[in-house]
C-alpha cells in the first residue's frame, strides 16, 4: 500500500471518526457509571456492577461480532453494534429517570456489546492499510480514542444536571444522538468486504495457532494491560469520591486518563517500527509500575491525575503493541476466530479487573488496593522474557510470520 495515498489516509480518518463517536459512550459510562450506580441501586457494594457489566458485554460480542463480520462485511456488522448503542443509550437514560437500578445494568450491558463491535474498528484500519502500514493504521485510529475521551466525560458533566431529579439521564440521551451520526457515516463508508480465502480457506488445527509465540505474548500483553487498566481505572472515581473530591474534578481525571491511552497514538505506530514489539510491551509495564508508585506516594488530585495518565500511556503501548504483533499470527480464514478469540481474553480479564475493584475498595485501603495490581504485571514481565529466550531476534523487529495474511 502506497502510504501517502490520500484515500486510503481519508478512509482511516473515517475509521477513527466513527471509532471515536461510538467509544464516547465508554468513558462517559466510566466517569458517571458507578456514581448513577451508588445512587439508585439498593445495595451499594454494587456500585461498579454496570462498569463490570458493561465490560461483560464487550467480553461476550466480540467474537459472534468478528464472525458476524466475515459473513455480511465491515461495514453492515458495524452498523449492527451501532444499532446496539443507541438502544443501550436510551434505555439507560430511561433507566436513570425511572431509578431502575436492573434496567440501568442491562442498558450498560448493551452498550458493552456495542463497544464489542467498536473495538474491531482497529483491524478494519489494518484491512485499509495493508500489512506494511498495520501499526501505525491501528495507531492513526486509536488516536480517535482522544476525541472520545473528551466527548464522553464532558456530555457526562454537561449533562449531569439536564433532566431534574435524574442526574446523567440527559448524557445518555445525547450519545444516542451521536449513534445516529454514526449511522450515517457508515452506510456511505466503503470499507473491505470478506474475501473467499478468508470465508473458506484454509485453516490450521487450533493447538498450532495457540501455542505460536508471538499469540501467547500479544494476548497477555493486551489482557494484563486491559486488566490492570480497568482495576485502576474503576476505583479510582469511587476513591476520589470517598474523598469528596467534587464530580468535575474526578471528570478531569477521567479525562487525562483517557488522553494518556489514546494521545501516544499519533506516534506509538512509529515507536514500535523502530524498537520492536518486546521493547514497547517492556515500557509500558514500567509506566503501569509508575502508576502505582504514584498512587502509593499520595492522595492529592495531582497524584489521582498523574498515576492515571501514566496508566493510560501504558495501556497505549501494551495494548497496540499487542494487537500489531496479533495480526502476525493468523492466516485469511483464521482472522475472525482469532480476533474475536483474543478480544474475548482481553475484556474478560477487563471485566474482572473492574468487578474486582468494586469488591476490594470496600474491602481494603486504596494504596492496598494498587499493589494487587502488581501481581499481573510481574505475569507480563515473565512472558515477555519467556518469549524473548524463545526468539531472542524478535527484541529488533516485528515479526514477520505470515505477513501476507496480517490483514
């Protein structure tokens, strides 16, 4: 693919537009979820219960969402998630009006699915691209993450107070407002159809594809990262608020947080060109150790803003380093199972992660709370040596086992 082509630079643009319009929903739901939750649920210890169940939805459509795609294409599967979310949308405003905590759960459980879909949007990027192009592809579009980032939290804070007696109801009827922009986008969208290799070629036996050890890393890079993300992550709001910190001052810290997963992106493509997957997946465990540390240091916001920014960068190495060296492992026919295989691992180590952050802040101190975190990162150290004793030529370059099929 000839990287200054101009169509192909306009089509990734509208990957990431739509990627970043339907994603806005995800960090609204995490800057308002759990406090809509502790408001009208009967049992308070269920706050972070929509986050968990929202993460669960993720967890459960990606894969029916990738095989789904294979049969009808790209485009047609993204307007289905898409139809998801603005379902999800308004029954969770509708939840928040009426305070019905079940509801409100099931809404968020929806909207996870749709957010099944949403993630597929950075291997459509790779089909545009082409193999040669593929980390920076997936880096161009994250980079849409930035404007969901900031779109989700501020409806969150604008619309907080639009509907009396029903705070944040009037944010998710603005998403599903925004869905309806993305609908749009999509049915005038040419992105790649399903190709007769990939719907009926050939395919090998599941232990070969499993045990490569390029797939080991790439997967335990993007789940621990997810993982610990979505551990940190989750508390923190509940933390801050144990804290009485004011709900525009927790919305900043959500907000450069999620500046700090997708804002690398303008350049994490180009890193991972020139130092290598490993060395890449190495930084970003240190940057999630930093977080630690800093939450460990302190409780002032700057400490809450700065842990969580460095977290967000590290999820941005881990997680697009991991993806890239993912699409190096699958031939044609193999693509929709193992991309909806490895999305399944990564949001079922997130949900776990936010569900557990829930339970152990009732349980334990919020520096306590970190250093459970840490265990996972030290599982990622030990397979990122394991893998480099392995392949000790890998810690230069890419991989380029089945390059041709990286698509």
């Amino acid at each position: 693919m000839d990287e200054d082509n101009p169509r192909v630079y306009f089509r990734l643009f509208l990957i990431a537009t739509c990627f970043a319009l339907t994603g806005s929903v995800a960090s609204l739901t995490v800057a308002a979820g759990s406090l809509v939750g502790h408001a009208i649920a009967a049992n308070k210890a269920l706050a972070t219960l929509p986050l968990v169940l929202k993460l669960v939805g993720t967890m459960t459509a990606g894969f029916p969402a990738s095989l789904l795609m294979r049969k009808i294409g790209r485009r047609n599967g993204f307007i289905i998630g898409t139809f998801l979310g603005l379902i999800g949308a308004l029954s969770g405003g509708y939840a928040i009006l009426i305070s019905h905590f079940a509801l409100f759960c099931a809404s968020t459980f929806i909207l996870g699915a749709m957010m099944g879909f949403n993630q597929l949007y950075r291997f459509a990027a790779v089909e545009v691209a082409g193999a040669d192009f593929k980390a920076k592809a997936v880096s161009l579009v994250m980079v849409g993450g930035i404007v969901s980032g900031t779109l989700g939290p501020f409806i969150a804070a604008q619309g907080k107070d639009w509907i009396d007696h029903a705070p944040f109801a009037g944010g998710y009827l603005a998403i599903a407002g925004v869905y309806v922009v993305v609908v749009t986008i999509l049915i005038f969208m040419d992105l790649p159809r399903p190709t007769q290799d990939e719907k009926k070629g050939q395919r090998r036996k599941f232990e070969e594809i499993a045990t490569q050890h390029d797939l080991i890393l790439a997967v335990v890079s993007a789940s621990v990262s997810y993982a610990v993300m979505a551990f940190i992550m989750t508390a923190t709001p509940l933390a801050m608020n144990q804290r009485e910190y004011a709900f525009a001052d927790t919305a900043l810290v959500i907000q450069g947080h999620v500046m700090g997963m997708f804002l690398p992106s303008f350049f994490t493509g180009s890193l991972i060109q020139r130092f290598g997957v490993p060395r890449m997946i190495a930084a970003g465990i240190v940057l999630n150790l930093v977080c630690i540390a800093i939450n460990l240091h302190g409780e002032t916001w700057w400490h809450f803003w700065t842990s969580l920014l460095f977290l967000g960068i590290g999820w941005n190495f881990m997680f697009i380093s991991g993806t890239t060296l993912l699409t190096e492992t699958y031939r044609p026919a193999e693509k929709a199972w193992v991309q909806g295989s490895n999305d399944f691992l990564v949001f079922a180590m997130a949900a776990s992660g936010s569900l557990l952050a829930g339970v152990m802040l009732n349980l334990i101190e919020w520096k306590e709370l970190n250093l459970v975190a840490v265990p996972l990162l030290l599982i990622s150290i030990m397979t990122l040596v394991w893998h480099q004793s392995r392949r000790p030529s890998e810690s230069q370059k890419i991989p380029s086992v089945l390059t041709s099929s990286g698509s």
